[in-house]
C-alpha cells in the first residue's frame, strides 16, 4: 500500500546548494519546513526531495535511493536544454523546475503534496504496461 505524505507538517528536504533556493520557505505555507540534506540518508519517508541543479546520470540513482513516498523534484538551471529535462524526467524525477522564481517553484512543490496526499481514485482503473524495462502505470 503506497503512504499518504503526512499532510500537517510537509518537508522540503534540499540536496544541493540551499542558496539556489533562498526565500522558498517564505512562498511555502506557514506549516512547510524548508531543511537542509547533507546527504540523502537524512531524507525521511514522505519528503518532498529538492535536487538542485544535478547532473542528468545523477538523478536516476539518487531517485532509486530514496525513502517510500517521496516526491522527487528537480531544480535545473533557467536555460537548461530541452532534451536534459527530458533526460531528468526520464531518470524519475517527478517534476522538473526551471531556476528563476521561488513562487513557481513554491507552486510545483504544493502540487506534488497534494497529488501524494490526496489517495488514488476509486474511478480510475490502473494498469501496468511494460516499456523497455521498466513497468509504467497507465491511467484509463
């Protein structure tokens, strides 16, 4: 059974330069906390993961590390291509952010808590399909 995030207290757990992000807790709502990761062993089930600016072979395996029920998102430089957050979606993040605005990023961040603590609709009928090796939920 998947975990519904805790939904009174979410944390940002940031990995990577917490500077890139100065001011996200102020577009945050009052309850968020916003805390340093020295490393991914101090995330804690249910985070929202804040990955600054990495190197695209980087996330896949910082996305396998990680506890049940986090939310892996990625921050990537303004003028970051294209095909490089192709690339980071691919590896499993689950969102991807350009730098530039706390709000937008603020945002994203919101939406991810509440995808993850809403639980799945009985309506919707999901199926497991295979592409390449690796298996994709399909919603109908």
């Amino acid at each position: 059974m998947q975990r519904v995030a805790d939904t009174a207290t979410p944390t940002v757990a940031v990995l990577g330069d917490p500077t890139q992000v100065t001011g996200l807790a102020r577009q945050l709502p009052t309850a968020w906390r916003v805390l340093p990761a020295p490393s991914i062993d101090c995330v804690r089930p249910g985070d929202l993961v804040l990955l600054i600016c990495p190197q695209v072979d980087t996330v896949g395996p910082t996305h396998r590390r990680l506890p049940a029920g986090c939310t892996l998102v990625v921050l990537v430089e303004h003028d970051a291509a294209a095909a490089a957050i192709a690339d980071i979606l691919q590896a499993g993040a689950d969102v991807c952010v350009r730098a530039g605005s706390t709000a937008i990023l603020a945002g994203h961040l919101v939406a991810c808590h509440r995808r993850a603590s809403r639980p799945p609709s009985p309506a919707v009928e999901r199926t497991a399909v295979l592409a390449g090796a690796e298996r994709l939920a399909v919603t109908r």
